[in-house]
C-alpha cells in the first residue's frame, strides 16, 4: 500500500496558493511550492513502491515555476524599463 508524500501534497497547496495569490503572496509561495515538488520528487523517486504523490508534485512544481517565471518577467520588464527611460514602469 503507497501512502501520498506530505511534500507532494504541500507543493500542490502552495502552488495553488500562489496562483490565486500572486500579488500579494506569489513571491514567496512560488518558490517554496518549487522547492516542496522537488524534494519530494526525489523522495517519491526513491521510495518508488512505498510513496505515492507524482503527479501532486509534479503540478506543484509547474504551478511554482510558472509563478516564478512571471515574476522574472516582471523583473526583466522593470529592468529594461529602467535602462531604456531612466525610470521605472509606473504602477497606477
């Protein structure tokens, strides 16, 4: 009988968690819902007969690293912004 990794499932709570609340919480939610699905990936890896949970830390890690990638994104924007006008983009 498997049992589901309790990092799988807090990778998935986070990853969601920082979906919803990306504004606010997203920053920090992201890349610990990253680093929840990936240590608990490699425990599943491990242990492969007696952990279940693939496929929760699977979709913590995509849901954290799409969160991660936006805030890149909005880093790089700002970034450029910066160089290219000498100011940052305004937040109305």
């Amino acid at each position: 009988m498997t049992r589901t990794d309790s990092r799988a499932i807090a990778a998935l709570v986070l990853g969601i968690c920082a979906i919803v609340l990306i504004y606010p919480l997203g920053i920090v939610l992201g890349p610990l819902a990253l680093g929840f699905g990936i240590t608990a990936l490699r425990r599943i890896n491990r242990n492969e007969r007696r952990l279940g949970g693939l496929g929760l830390a699977i979709a913590g890690i995509v849901m954290g690293a799409v969160v991660c990638g936006l805030y890149a994104l909005i880093v790089f924007f700002e970034a450029v912004s910066l160089v290219l006008t000498g100011s940052l983009i305004p937040a109305y």
